[in-house]
C-alpha cells in the first residue's frame, strides 16, 4: 500500500474531532432560535454569545458584539468592502487594495467600479510583500477603505498590517483585513494592529465549512448587503446557523489555545521541506517570503514543467498538492499572485502549493522529499523546453 500524504490544507482542513462534538448537540438537543425568548431560544442565544466571545478572543478584539457571524470568508469579504463603499459614499468614492488579494476582494472591488467607486490596485514586491510608500501615495482625500489581506494563501507572504494601519488612519479612512489565510495559524490582535474589519473564516482553523465571521471595530461606519429580519445587530440578517457557530468558536478556543506550539512545529517542517527541495532539485526556486511566511505555507515552482502535470503524478503516488488558490483552480489561467510578484506565465504554470497541518508529520515530508526529485526528472525528460543538461 502507497503512503497517502495530504498537504492541500488550504484547500480544505479536516474538521478537529473536538469541535465535531461541541457541534453534535446543536442538531437534534438544542435546536432553539437564539432570537426566541423562550428557554429553548435562551439557550441557543447562550451558544451563539459564548460563540462569539470565543472568535472575538482569538483576535483580541475588545468587545464580543464586534465580531458578526457570516457564512465564510467571501460573504465576510463582500460585506466588509461594499458595507464601507455604501454607507460612506457621502465620504468618497475612492478604495485601495493591493494586486494580491483573493478574487472575494478583488471582485467585490470590480463590482464596486460599476456604481461609480474608483479602485487603485497597489503593487507588491517580488517576494509579495505590500509596497507601502505606493500605498501611502495611492491614497487621496476621497479614500474610504483601504483593504490589505494579512496573509496570503498561495504563496505565504505576510503584510505590515501594524505599519499600514497607522498609514489609514492617519488619512482618516477605515482598514479591511482579509486574514482567513492567517487567522488561528498566527497571533493577531486587532486592536494593536489598527484594523477596523477582519475576515475569518472557520475551515481555515479546522471548524466547520460555510461559516465565517468578520470583526467590525465600534465606530466603523457599515452597512449591511444581506437585509431581512434583523440578526447579527441588523448586518446580517438570516436565521443563525447556530451548529456551524458553535463549531467556528471551538475551533478558536483550540486555536486559541494550541496555535503557538503547533506553529512552530510547522516552521520545522515547512523549512525542512523548502531546504530539502531547493538542494535536491536543480533550477528550483521558492515563491513568496523566505522568513515572512505563514507557518504551513511551501509554494515552489521547478523550470521547464507544468505545476498540473506534477499534481497528477504526484496523486499516484499517494500525495495531494495544488497548483494555486483552490477558488481560481477552474480557469487555466496563472494565478494573479505569481504573476503579481513578478513571474512569466510559465513560470507561474510551473508553480506547487503545498500546504501543511495537524496530520502531517516528518515522515510525511522525508516521503514527498524523497518522491518529488524522481517526478520532476522524469517529467523535464519529455519536456521539449529542458535543457539537456538536465535531462541527462
Ligand atoms: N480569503 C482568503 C485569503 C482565502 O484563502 C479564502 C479561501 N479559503 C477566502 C478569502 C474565501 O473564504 P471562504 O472559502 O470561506 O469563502
């Protein structure tokens, strides 16, 4: 039997056994309506506060209320970019982000230039790194909301949110923060950092799919985009999905509780793994920052070969990996990341995500390190773009 080794996390997470349990009674037990007054509503309402206390702690946010429950990290986008645009529009009509977000930021922007918004797109360095003087100039008297991801998921690199903030504010405009890639993988602390709004979303810190949240700091001017009966203080309205709720906030509790230890374990294994793969495969190189990268982050790109042909070789021999970002995986085009740090398009193609967690251990990656040099290899060989020295 061939080892199987999963290491697409970012993908998809297995859901933590614990947080399972914490859902299981939500079902068919405690299945009140928080906005009920009866005992069964007081209940669930307990559930969903005690909930939300828990995401709320797991970004240091200072108020429980600040936190909205959403159905995931895109809905949590949206509803952060266009709740600004709309009710600050009196303000201006102007948004900066940056050419690496996730396509829920970039076409939630694009949907904004139709009403009449003007979005600037700053660049970022080749290691993907924000160029913050480009942000400071791009941002006018007219700007509401500047929108900057914590991290990204492709290829790892994290921003000076803390440094950006004060740049935002001091121009009077509010700060998105998409950290779904970073959050309960790192510490964050909203509050210090100076953001106003952060994306989560559950899967990403192993609790459920479908159900996100997004931190709105007291005093953030926000209107709502899903209108109906008044849940979530009226910014999103629809009856709680109170068993996904429950598991979102253990999975921050755990993470809480458990993401110090387990990053540090995953840095070992991430660098092991990028040591292993840039001195045993020649024309090899690494994507994103060498040091500012997310603890579960490897994404490389090999000359000469495409990243899809790769993935397929690798699945037979037991090993899942992906070629980018899972939500842009239906297009053939190179992902908007790599080429944004500056990659030709077939280098982009030559790229591999891999993404690491819980389950993986060093013997998982002594497995792919000693499989991955063979696949290339054979791969350049009917390759018509390898040079022959490589071949041989
Ligand atoms: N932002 C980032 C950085 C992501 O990686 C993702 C995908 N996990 C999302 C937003 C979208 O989140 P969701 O799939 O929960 O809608």
């Amino acid at each position: 039997m061939i080892r199987r080794v999963y290491m697409d996390y970012t993908a998809g997470m297995p859901v933590d056994q614990r947080v399972i349990e914490a859902m299981l009674p939500y079902f068919s037990q405690n299945y009140g309506n928080p906005s009920s007054i009866h005992s069964w509503g007081n209940e669930a309402r307990k559930a969903l506060e005690e909930a939300r206390a828990r995401v709320a702690a797991l970004v240091g946010a200072k108020k429980s209320e600040e936190v909205l429950f959403t159905s995931g990290g895109t809905e949590s986008n949206n509803l952060a970019i266009k709740g600004v645009a709309y009710r600050n529009k009196d303000k201006g009509n102007h948004i900066v982000t940056t050419t690496i977000e996730h396509m829920s930021v970039m076409n939630a922007c694009k949907h904004l230039t139709k009403q009449g918004f003007n979005v600037t797109y700053v660049p970022v360095d080749k290691h993907g790194v924000v160029e913050v003087p480009s942000l400071e100039k791009a941002i006018t008297d007219k700007t509401i909301l500047v929108s900057v991801m914590y991290a990204n998921g492709e290829i790892g690199t994290i921003q000076p949110i803390k440094e950006i903030g004060e740049i935002v504010h001091k121009r009077k405009a509010f700060l998105h923060v998409d950290a779904v890639a970073a959050v309960g993988h790192m510490p964050i602390t909203v509050e210090e950092e100076n953001i106003d709004l952060l994306s989560i979303s559950s899967n990403d810190m192993y609790g459920p799919k479908g159900v996100g949240a997004l931190y709105v700091k007291t005093g953030t001017r926000i209107e709502p985009i899903i209108h109906g009966g008044g849940q979530e203080r009226g910014l999103r309205s629809g009856t709680e999905n109170l068993p996904a709720v429950v598991g979102m906030g253990k999975a921050a509790e755990i993470a809480k509780a458990e993401m110090k230890v387990e990053g540090q374990r995953l840095v070992r294994l991430r660098d092991k793994f990028i040591k292993g793969v840039l001195q045993t495969i020649p024309s090899s190189y690494l994507n994103g920052h060498p040091t500012q990268r997310l603890p579960n982050n490897i994404n490389v790109r090999f000359s000469y070969i495409e990243g899809e042909s790769l993935i397929l070789s690798l699945d037979m021999l037991g090993i899942a990996c992906s070629s980018g970002s899972a939500c842009t995986s239906k297009t053939l085009e190179p992902s908007h990341v790599l080429l944004a740090i500056g990659l030709k398009h077939e280098e982009a193609h030559g790229s591999l995500l891999f993404t690491l967690g819980k389950q993986n251990n060093e013997e998982d990656v002594d497995y792919v390190l000693s499989a991955l040099p063979d696949v290339v290899k054979r791969l350049r060989a009917i390759s018509p773009l390898t040079p022959k020295e490589l071949t041989q």
